[in-house]
C-alpha cells in the first residue's frame, strides 16, 4: 500500500468473491449505456446534448472524427471494474491499449465526476456535457487519444503496442495496485505487445502488484480481421497459456444479450480477481513460508487473464447503407459519416443514441442520475482519479549519495585510467541500496556488459522461472530489471516513471533506435503533461547509453550508430537533455543531476572501457554546472590573447584525441595558441533562444571566437554540430569531425582512424586551417600523416593498436 | 522452382524420407567437428593452424573477439542441414538468428569451398586456413558476425530480433525453397521476433516456400537465462502450438553424448521435412482440390518446427579457473580469455581445438579431407552459395507501367484537386497486375487509410486463418501484406529484397519511427553490399509514407512527426534518397524511378487528401528528374532581373501554402519580386560534395541566390533544411518554417498555423524579411495577421477551416 488512497482504504478481510447480483449488473448496464452515449455524444454532436429536441443535422459537427469500434469495449470493462474496485476497495488502475477509443476514457472520467473536477468548464450538468461533447477531436479543445490531458490515463495509445508494457511498470513495487489493461486484438499483433506477455516473468508477487490483461478480441483492426481472433479458439488458449497465463474467455456471440454478457464478463472478473488475491496470498504469507517462495522448485504462478469476444462497435448501427457495420471493421471510426446530408443517416444516429435510454441515465438537467452515479467508485478509488494515474502526486525524490564519494581523485588531469562506467556503477550500488522500494535500473541483458555489475553488489535481477544453482545475482526480487527487449525496457520504465518511480535505463548506444518511437511517444506525454497544472511533474526518462561507436570491440558496424541523440533533438527542447561526459567524474556528476531532475528525457553516453580522468571531483562539478569549459590544461593559449584556433571535443573518446591532438600541436608548432573545449552538455550549443540550456551569443563567442577556426571532435555524426550552431557568428569557422558511417570489427584506434577523429588528423586539420600554418609546417604534416600510417599498419599485423597510442597519458612534464 | 539452381536440380520423386543411417552421422559429425574446429581458429589463432606445433602464445590473436557460445549449436543445425539437401537436392537458405555466431556462418562456408571460391585470398588450404583465422574480427579484415561480407547471409544478426521475418521474406513467392532459421532463445525475448511466429498466418503454401524455425535453447543470453528456456517444458510446448507450429524437442541432456544428439537431431528434422512437404502437396494438389483450399473453413496448416536444447558453448571448455563454462552464460564470448598470458588457458585451447581431432579432418596441407568434404552440396545447393542469398542475381526488373497513363491532366496549376495517393493506388495496381510474382506491398493495416484501394481490383490481402463472408479482398494469395505490426513489414520486405524480389512499404508517416533501428541496419548493409563485387545489386527498400504530420486528423500529437527523413539521411548518403512530391503527378513520376532503382532505400512522403495537381504529366517528369524548380507561375519575377525575396518549399502541404503566400504577396505588395522554388528531391539541397544528388553551388546559388530572403516553408522538422544548406553560400538568409511539435487532434489550416507554415505567416515571414518592406506594408501586415486570427477563430466555432481556405485555388485569372 502506498498510503496514496487517504483514509477509506479498509481492504476486505474475507477472501471470497461474491457473486455480482441482478441489481449489481444492472447498475453496470446503466454506467455502460450512460459511457457509451457520451462517447457517441462526443463523437458527433456538438449541441443538443440531451436531445431535448429531434436531431437535426446543426447538432452535429461538421468534422466527424474518433474511433467508435473500439469505444463500447473498452466502456464495458470499465464499467465491470467499478463493480469489484468498489465491492473490494482495491486500488486500480485502468490502461486502455487501444488509446484511440479516447472517448470511453473521457466518458468514464466525466461520469465519475473527475472531469469536471479537473476542468472546471466541463460541469456536470447539461451545458458541461455539450462542451464535452463539443471539444472532442475540435480545434482548441482535447485530442481524440487517451491523452495526457484524460484523467486516469498514463498511457496514450496512440501509436500501439505498449499497454502491457506500462500495466508492467506501474505495478513493479505497488503491492496494492492491480492494473487492468484492455490489450487490441489488433495491438496484439504488435511486437512490443507480443514480447510483454513475458513480462509476469519479472514481477514479483510478493513486492509488486498485479496486472489483469484483457484481450478484446473484437475481431478487427482497421480493415482487416485480426490474427488472435481468427486463429481457432483452442489455438488461442494453448498460447495465452504457452505465455503463462490462465485465460478466461467470454464470448459474446449475440450482440443483444446484453444480460448474459454481464452476467459472464462479471463471473470471469471476480475469478480473476480471486485467483490474483490467492496468488499474491501465497506469496505474502508470514516469513516463514517465504522461504519456500524462493525456492528454485517452486513454479512460477499462474495469472489469470480475460479474454472478451465481443462484436466491433457492439450497441453501434447494425448496418449501414445495407452493409454491415456492427461486428465488422467498418465500425472502427465512425459508422455513420454523412450525418450533416444524409437523412438516413441523421435517423440512425438519433435512434443509436436514444437506445441508450438517455432519459433513465440523466435528468433534465443532465445531470447524472443517482442510481447510475453510484456505479462510480469514490474519491482516489475512481480510476479517473487515482494518484497512480498521476505520479508525480506519489513521487519522492529519490536519496541520493555523495558522488564524491566515489570520485577518482586525479593528481594530474588525464593521468588515473578507469572506466567511467565501473565507478558509476558503485555509486549506482549506493543508489539502490538508498531507495529499495522506488528505483530500478532496466536493461536488455546488459547491465553487467555495460560494466555496471557493482549493482549487484546490493540487489539482484527479478525472475520467476527456474533458478539454477549456475545462476548468479537472480532471485525473486530485486532492483535489476534485465530482459532481452529494448521495448519492454522501456516499457516498463515509463510506466513506473508515470506511476511516481524512478529508474534508469541503461543500453548499447546503437540499439537504442530500437525504442526512437516510443522516446517519441514520451517525449510528446512530457510536453503536453508539462502544461497541465492537475498533473504533478515525474521522474525524468534516463538513458544510459554505452559500449558506444567507438567502443564497439568484439562487434561492429551493425553495434555503431551514435544517432539516437539526432532523433531525440527533434523532440521539443524544453523536455530533451544530452550529455557526453569526458570521464568516470563528470559522468558522475552528470548522474547526479538527470536523477534530481523531473519532467526531462535526459540522454548520457559514456565509454566503458578504462580511461583518462581528466578532472578532480571538484572541478568535475564546475565543468558539468557549465555544461562546457576550456581546459587550460590540454591547451597552449596565453592568457589576454586569443587563441589561433580552438580545439573544441564532445564526447569520451574524441576528448582523448582531442587532449593528444593538442599535444601534438604543442610539441610541433611553438607558439601556436591552441584553446582547448570541451563540451558536456551538448545542449549549451545551440542558441539561447533554442533550448533553456542554450548559451548566450556572447559567452559562446568569447568561448569559440567569432573568427578563428574550430576543429571540433564529436562523438556522434558531425551534422548534429553543425544543426546546434547554425546560428552562431562563427559557425563558417566550425569544422566537425564524427562518426561518418565507416566501421567494422576493429582496433579502437583503428576506429578513430577510419572516421578521421584521430589526434593525427585533427592536429593535421588545425595545420591545413590556421593561416600560415600549413606552408610554414608542412614537414609537420607529412610527419603526422607518416605516424598515422604506421598506427594504421600496426593494427594490420598486430591486431592491436600501437602501445604508445593504447596506453598513451598527458605529458607529464606539462603540468 | 526460380530455375536458380542451374541444370541438377531434379527433385526427388519419393516423398518418403529414409532414416539417416550412422555413416551418414558420423559425416555430419565430422563436419560438425570441422566446423567447430574452423570457428575456434578463427577467435584464437592468427598462426599455426593445424597445430603442427605446439600451441605457443605468440600463434595467438592479441585481442581475443567474438561469440563463442552460439556458434557450435550453428554449426550443428548447419551440417545437418546439408545432410538433407544433399539427400532431397532441397533448395535451402540458411539464417543464423544470433548473427554474432559469425565464425559458424564463415566455416561453412570455407568447408563448402565457396569461401575461397569469393575471396581468392582465403584458398582452401593450410595457408587460406591461417588467413582465415587471421582476418576474423580483425583491423582489415571481416567482421565478427553474418554480415553482408558472409557467403550465404541476408541477415547480420547484429541487432537480435529479425531473422524469423527474414526467413518469412525470402519464401514469399519462392515454392520450392525453405529457409531453415535458428533462432536464440535470446533473440525470442525481443518484440519483432515475438511477433514474427504469426507469420504463417501470411503464407500461401501453395505459392510460397517454407520456413522451418529452430529454436535454439542454448539456455543463455549474454548474463542471463532466457525465458524460453527455464519456463517448463510443457508450457513452451504450449506456446509453440499456441503460435500454429507443431514443435519437434531434441533435448541434449549429455553433452559428450554425439551420437544420440545427431541421430536425434536428424530424425526431428527428416520429420519435419516430410511435414513440411506434406503440407505442400496438399495445398498443391491440381486444381480441382485447389478449391478446396480456399474454403473458408479449411484449417490452416500447422508447420512444424525444432526445439534444439543444446548447452551453450557445447564442446568448448566444460569449466575454466574453475567455474562452469560450457552450458552457461560464461561461454558467450571467448571463454578462455588470457590464453596470451595464462598457461592453463593456453593448455586448454589446445586440449579444446585437439578434441576435434583435425588430423581426421584436414590432411597435411590443410586440406580438406574427402570424406568431410563430401558432407557439402554441390554447387547452388550449398546454402553458402545460394543465389537466394545474393537475390541480385535472380531480380528481374519490373515491368513498370507508363505512369502517364494515370496522370492527372491540368489545364491550369493548382485547378485540379485528387489524392495523390488514390492517383499512385490505380498505377500500382498495374504494377502488381504486370508483376504478379516478384512485387508486393507490405503495409500495418493502412494499405486502405493510405488510399492504396485501388490496387485491391487485380490483387488480395494474403491470410489462411478463417475467412468469413464479410471480410473484403482477403484471400489465401495475393499481393498485399497487412500485419499491425511494422516490424514485420520490414523485415519481410527486406527477405523479399535480399532475395532478388521488388516491394513498397506503406506507412503512417510517425510510425515509421518504430523500424528506425531495423532501417538502420539494412542502410548499413547496403553500404557493405554496394563495395563488395560479388554481391549483385538488389532492389531498393522503398517507403512509402502516408497520412503525414500535416494530415492526422483522426489522430493527433502522437501521429505527427516527419522525423524519419532527418534519422535516414545520417547513413551513407550513397544509399539514400528522400522525394517530397508536391503532388499526384510528381508522386508518380518519383515512384516509377524509386521502383526502377537498385540499392537504395527511397524515401517518399505523400498526403492522401485532395490536393491541387500543379504540374502536368510532362512537366511532373521533368520536375522530378530535375528534383527542383522554379514555377514561374506561382512567383512574380521579372525575366532577367533578380528576385527579391525566394519562397521554397518542400512536401505537399508546404507547397500549398507556398504557392499562396506567393499569390498573397503579389495581390499586396504589387512590384515585389517573387521567385518560388518547389524541391521534390531534398538531397538536392546538399552539395555536391555530400550527396551524389546534390547541387552544384553554381546551380544552388543561381535559384536560391546569394544574399536575397529564403523563406522555406519544409514539411519536416526545420533544422534538417538548415543542415542540408549550411555550405550555401546564402544560407544566412535561409529562414525556415516547419513542424516544431505542435499539435493536436484539429483542422488541417489550424495544424498549419500551429506550426507558422501557413499562407500568412509566410506572407508575413516575406514582408519582415525583404528590407524596406515592413516600414511600407505594416498595413498589410496586420491585414495578414488579422485574417490569420480569423481563419483560427473560424476552426474554434466551427470546427472547421474557413472555405474559402479548404477550396482555395490559385487565382485563374493570373494563368
Ligand atoms: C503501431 C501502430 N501502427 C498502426 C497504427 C494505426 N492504427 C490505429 S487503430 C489501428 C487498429 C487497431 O486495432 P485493435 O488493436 O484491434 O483496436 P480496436 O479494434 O479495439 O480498435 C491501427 C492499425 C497505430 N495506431 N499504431
Ligand atoms: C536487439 C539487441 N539487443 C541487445 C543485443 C546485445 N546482445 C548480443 S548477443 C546477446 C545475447 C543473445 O542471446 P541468444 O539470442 O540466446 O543467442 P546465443 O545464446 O545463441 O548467443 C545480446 C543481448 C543485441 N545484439 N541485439
Ligand atoms: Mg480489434
Ligand atoms: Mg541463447
């Protein structure tokens, strides 16, 4: 229990369901019809709400727009569920897969009062539900999706195939919660859905809550029948159960019966929900049986499911034009289309909505009327209204421990080699070990490959299945979240983020365009969210990405792709955060902050493998504070003049080069003032008037001159660079070496080499652009190109890059 | 039959298959050993590589790279695969799911000569043999995994997830092939191959090839146990039936147990082969049974498949400094990893590559001896030569209809309004008439929401669950692919590319993001493919992406984003191409050059709705080879004199709202000077330096000027235009409007002026912009902005935009 429902949240001490009564269901009935009569009201009219008088084509909109199909299901589980969330007091949470029904979600929340008490100008009352009806899908009103701006909502639906994913994630460390979540026939075809069936694997009956799917076979998709309910019924059960689950299947074969409908989906509900409790009763039992629980014998449970064969557009028009539409894939946006010129049509929608018995649902005043208004559960027990569905009301900041702690001291910059993300790893240990029951770091069977194993340290990997006595770090319970799928990673972060967690998601750098969309998704709910006063701020999306580009060993070209910063850039600038911290203490530091911060996507690439430490814990501090800064260190300016040109660095591995290119020009050109930048927050770029992190013209020229020419080394593909500084005076002067697209399985010199970041390019780049340089030093350059071939050879016979380049460090006698 | 497979091609007439006798094991199992013994040479040695001294250090790789553990599970299902195609004279492919098993996927084909048969340098002897070994994984030579520089492979297997679909694209339309796929239990976790079991449901068993999936539960992905592996037995059995296959289990419970593992191993697949040709002749059967398999009631074949429990990294190292190495995690990648410094380890790979005994296998030349070297097929038949594996050898161009045919005729610009997409939906429908073998369209239920209809007159929706009476253009065989899932879309299209066949995917333009990763991948083996001689041109992934950004009004904030163009165009720009047709006739004219291309991957962006048809069927062609123009009748220049403002624009939308500033500006400001440029090929706006379509500066700075205004109003994300001009000379005077994340369920004008590319705010853009002019037409301005006010207010009342906005044409009275 989270201490989120207030005071009336008494759970029932007596185990056993009780059958739903006549009265019961027919109290369900009425919520169904009142929801499915205000989702057609939203969808096609936009005055005459109560149809005070006959329908004329004026009422309607002259845009018709949402999708009914789906509409009616989705009402009808909501309905049933207010049944046992007010029998039972449980703490729900409702997902609805198929976000475009948008208006059921709408619906329910106004019916349960929550609407108008978030919008004001959407009363209870019959000039309330006109403006509900009005705004739907209307310019200036609310989107046609289970949008951030819907009650109750933590998941948009718009693009399909994450409900499950987020049902996952926001029950992971809510004991109390069950979370039922209506999953698409059509959704289910997805990949990101398919691969979350398996998700059970990783929840722990014991701490975690439940999830109840409910796979609406409505039987189509957009215009097509779709594969789960066309496959044969027995098909079907063998693979919900191949997925671990025990289905439930309610079957609507007459679209009439609506009695029998409610009478089935009830009795399959309250199974449901009995077996969750006696699951979850099984594993909670007093210490002593715990033991058993862990067991490595002990068969993971079983889940219950639901599956609802229910028609496309049930209670909508049979048919339309003499087609059928009720039942078919022709109900999936709107059935009748030509309200506004076509009689018939006009007819049918006025007798669609009147089958509804309006009259019996709303008084004249159309206000709900009170035997269908106690179908809504009360207060935070309203799904519309529960805290989970608005994390940000249950979010506590997460305890964080001293970075300091867990600095490398660094007498000399550049001298200390260590993997950055090994000493985040300790800290990452203190993490967990501060906040046991709010953050989780997720991973696609990476975590120790990204070298962050000191975690396990203090926790385990979650599993349910077999334990072997092999195995290391799994059990039952833990803070670790590992499954070979990018997309439930995410998944299941964002649901935890939305219910009020925190977490991490730590992944190669490449594949982590395997989640673009759903970033995007994201991204787009943090914008929107992030306007809504009602919606409390969340815990910001942390990517952790490493074994990047230029560390890509035992892999190659498929494993480097540094572009997922260029994709997330796109996203509005006020939610997007990137960060390439050059060591083990800025990238501490950098930690420090993403984990503070809300409402953010916030991005950090760092290497794995051991390298130079450039700054002490303080000054690590300084520089990430800036976000950018010049290193006198690595440089060769004198101090009141301006430099000849500016070495500026993004990013571990071009930093490096960037430091030795430096050196090279020091020892080949003296007197040639080199600056020397680097760059952490990748966002300080752009101009001020394009990100809140942007610096000001004026900083921005001091630091990179109006004049002189720039080498900058990126991390990432170059373009990016030049897209951030655009605008800025000296952008002519901006020469940018990346990542170009050129890699196999090689040396990470060989790498560097292949891209044109290497030391002895980016000095040979400094020679070719200072004026004067490249006559006066040619020898320099063919020197410099000489040593770079022979780097070059090495690796050819020796499979390894050159000890002098491998194990290369910061002359020492400069500092 | 393709007629692939040259003259001995004959099939065996006795459908009965004969048990493998033991001779015939014990061949496999030599070659099994061979190969094994080939892949371990290949992580470790860079000499000596038959042992004929002792194992010293320095015969040794400097660094150790690749993955051990898969590789001899590959190799085992791979020997017995030659087993039966050299029994059956089968056309088999072969697709290694974990792809980084690459030193299996390059033994075989070294054992089956085709290695050296591609690469001379890698001759069939001791010295081929240390080359071998010495270019794996190594700085000039091949990369680790099933790459494009691999015999045989249409599928890295670099990023896990794809070969199931892969395998599904290669025997669309290919009868007499089977594609034999292993898939790793780990790579089952992820979301694309999970969704890709269903892929059977899309197979016509008379006209299509087979796929026989071996699962491979080698227990272990890089740190963890897979969920496949430790659910029970009887559940994964029942997830295999759930998903349609009939699972055949051959469990290796004793790894030093051979013989018992091939005689298993054999007997599974001997069943499955005779299941899988069972399956055919009945759906093959002459015409008159024909009939019966399109009975809406006939079942849908159950194909069987293998279940391979087999340890990972069997045969290698049982325990290594004491720990558990083979049949865990731990032999993932180089089990023994300091055989350079460590004694033991260096003992113990030599124990390892002695148990296979290669004296039996390689005589003293390192040849290979007859009696393994009878263990390959002969010539096509060996799947590391497969033509199916480099398809530009069986792609047949298309024959592509004269698009002309089914242009738009346009007596005046912009007088005519169609959808774009209906127009391209009746041309394609002739593309698949006059191809009804080698073409398909591959959709996410959208081939209808895009308007593609039309191609549904001469072709059906492929699907062999139930057929009801209601369902439309569903049929056992067809042209159309449509699955919700865009996973599956791509990576059946790329099978279907890769081997030598031609398609189009059709997509909501937003979620097209969801294979930003998979596209990734394919870019980059195209880069490959393209560098490597003996790998034949096939031809290019074309995207077709439909209900764009500016046309979601179902929809909203969740479907808008253009961001896919901006992903794509960070890969090799060789491979490459994005097309912004303005309209029906620019559509058609780019996609018969998109279908008539080889080894790109085409981008193109079209609305659906009516919109104006600017250019005639003939001016449309030279448009688009040109890729940009100037249209002199949107603009007011005056021949022979510089304009004084450019508006440009991309993308169909844009170019509306272009053409009606232009009009604006020439009614307002009388004497002004208007040059409008429309690009349709957007890598014309890069230099040519960057792209092989860019414009030449001259060129560039001819039509977009030196130093006059650029107003571009661009479909996408503004700062890729800003990107792709930054070498420009004018590119200070590049001002662009484009969707900056605005958005919602609304009007098209209002989604317009959300984002600031409407009529008037470029108009406006053009006044603020043309020195002189603000001062003298701040009149006009404000007239501007006030009807822009109005058009909004408009949408807000009546939910829609104003008419004369919706059926605006561009004034006749000025053509
Ligand atoms: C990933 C993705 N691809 C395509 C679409 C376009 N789309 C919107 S609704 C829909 C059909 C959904 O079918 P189903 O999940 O069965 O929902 P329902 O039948 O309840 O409407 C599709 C394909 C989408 N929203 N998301
Ligand atoms: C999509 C994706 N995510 C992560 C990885 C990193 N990775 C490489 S191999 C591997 C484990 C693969 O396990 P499995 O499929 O069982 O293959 P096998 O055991 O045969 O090596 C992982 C997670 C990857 N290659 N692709
Ligand atoms: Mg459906
Ligand atoms: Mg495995």
């Amino acid at each position: 229990m989270t201490g989120s429902m207030g005071q009336d949240d008494a759970v029932q001490d007596d185990p056993v369901q009780h059958d739903a009564g006549q009265e019961e269901l027919e109290l369900v009935d009425r919520w169904w019809r009142a929801a499915n009569y205000l989702s057609v009201g939203q969808i096609y009219l936009r005055s005459n709400p109560l149809l005070g008088e006959p329908l004329a084509a004026e009422h309607t909109k002259s845009r018709l727009l949402g999708h009914w199909g789906t509409t009616p299901g989705l009402n009808f589980v909501y309905a049933h569920l207010n049944r046992v969330i007010r029998r039972d007091s449980t703490e729900m949470l409702f997902v609805a897969g198929p976000g475009h029904g948008g208006p059921a979600v709408v619906a329910n929340a106004w019916l349960e009062g929550t609407y108008s008490e978030i919008y004001a100008h959407v009363g209870n009352d019959a000039e309330g539900m006109a403006e509900l009806f009005r705004q739907f899908s209307y310019p200036g009103g609310i989107p046609s999706h289970a949008a951030p701006e819907s009650p109750g909502s933590i998941s948009e639906g718009g693009e399909l195939g994450y409900s499950l994913a987020h049902a996952y994630g926001s029950v992971f460390d809510n004991p109390q919660l069950v979370t039922a979540v209506v999953i698409g026939d059509g959704e289910a075809e997805t990949g990101p859905l398919a691969a979350s069936w398996h998700s059970h694997n990783f929840l722990d009956p014991a701490a975690d809550g439940a999830v109840l799917p409910i796979l609406h076979l409505n039987g189509y998709k957009i215009a097509n029948p779709t594969v789960l309910a066309r496959m044969p019924e027995q098909q079907l059960e063998q693979l919900l159960r191949g997925y671990g689950h025990e289905p439930y299947f309610v079957t609507v074969d007459d679209p009439d019966a609506f009695e029998k409908a409610h009478r089935d989906f009830a009795e399959a509900l309250d199974r449901c929900m009995a077996e969750i409790r006696a699951i979850q009763d099984a594993c909670r039992a007093p210490a002593e049986n715990s033991e058993t629980r862990n067991a490595t014998d002990q068969a993971a449970p079983r889940w219950p499911m639901i599956v609802l064969r229910s028609p496309k557009g049930w209670t909508g028009p049979r048919s339309v034009d003499g087609k059928q539409v009720e039942g078919t894939w022709r109900s999936h946006q709107v059935p009748l289309s030509e309200v506004r010129t076509n009689g018939d049509h006009l007819r049918q929608l006025e007798e669609w909505l009147k089958s509804y018995r309006p009259g019996e649902l709303f008084d004249g005043d159309g206000r709900l009327r009170p035997d269908v208004a106690e179908g809504a559960p009360t207060g935070n027990f309203r799904m519309s209204a529960t805290p989970h569905a608005n994390g940000g009301l249950l979010r506590r900041a997460l305890k964080l421990p001293q970075y300091r702690d867990h600095a490398v001291e660094v007498p000399a910059p550049g001298t200390e080699r260590v993997s950055p993300m090994i000493t985040l790893g300790s800290w990452m240990r203190d993490v967990i070990s501060l906040n046991m029951e709010n953050f989780r770091l997720f991973g696609p069977d990476e975590t120790a490959s990204n070298r962050l194993q000191n975690v396990y340290e203090v926790t385990d990997k979650v599993w349910q299945y077999r334990i072997d006595d092999v195995d290391e770090h799994l059990a039952r319970s833990g803070r670790v979240m590992e499954v070979l799928s990018e997309h439930l990673c995410q998944g299941w972060l964002e649901g935890y983020l939305l219910t009020g967690r925190h977490g991490v998601f730590s992944c190669y750098e490449a594949f982590i365009h395997i989640v673009d969309s759903m970033f995007n998704q994201h991204a787009k709910w943090l914008k929107v969210h992030r306007k809504l006063p009602w919606r409390q701020p969340v815990a910001s999306l942390n990517y952790l990405l490493s074994s990047h580009v230029w560390q890509q060993d035992h892999n190659g070209f498929s494993h480097q792709d540094p572009g997922f910063i260029d994709h997330a850039v796109n996203k509005k600038a006020e939610v997007i955060r990137v960060y390439l911290p050059p060591d083990a203490n800025t990238l501490l530091s950098v930690m420090e902050g993403c984990l503070a911060s809300t409402d953010y996507v916030n991005i950090v690439v760092s290497g794995k493998q051991p390298s130079p430490t450039w700054l002490g814990p303080a000054d690590a501090a300084h520089h990430c504070r800036r976000g950018l800064g010049i290193w006198g260190f690595a440089g060769s300016e004198v101090p009141g003049e301006e430099p000849d040109v500016v070495l500026a660095c993004a990013g571990d591995v071009p930093t490096v080069e960037t430091v030795a290119a430096a050196e090279l020009l020091r020892d080949g050109v003296p007197g040639l003032k080199v600056r020397v930048v680097n760059v952490v927050d990748l966002m300080r770029l752009q101009d001020e008037s394009e990100h809140p992190h942007g610096l000001p013209s004026r900083d921005f020229d001091g630091i990179f001159t109006t004049d002189k020419p720039i080498i900058f080394a990126y991390h990432g593909y170059p373009a990016l660079i030049h897209r951030l500084t655009y605008r800025r005076t000296n952008q002519e002067g901006m020469h940018v070496r990346g990542y170009k697209e050129e890699g196999t399985t090689t040396t990470p010199f060989d790498m560097a080499m292949l891209n044109g970041i290497d030391r002895f390019q980016l000095a040979i780049d400094a020679i070719d652009r200072v004026p004067g340089l490249a006559e006066k030093h040619s020898l320099l350059r063919q020197d410099l190109q000489d040593r770079r071939m022979r780097a070059r050879d090495h690796t050819r016979e020796h499979g390894e890059d050159l000890e002098e380049i491998r194990d290369w460090k910061l002359g020492v006698d400069r500092l």
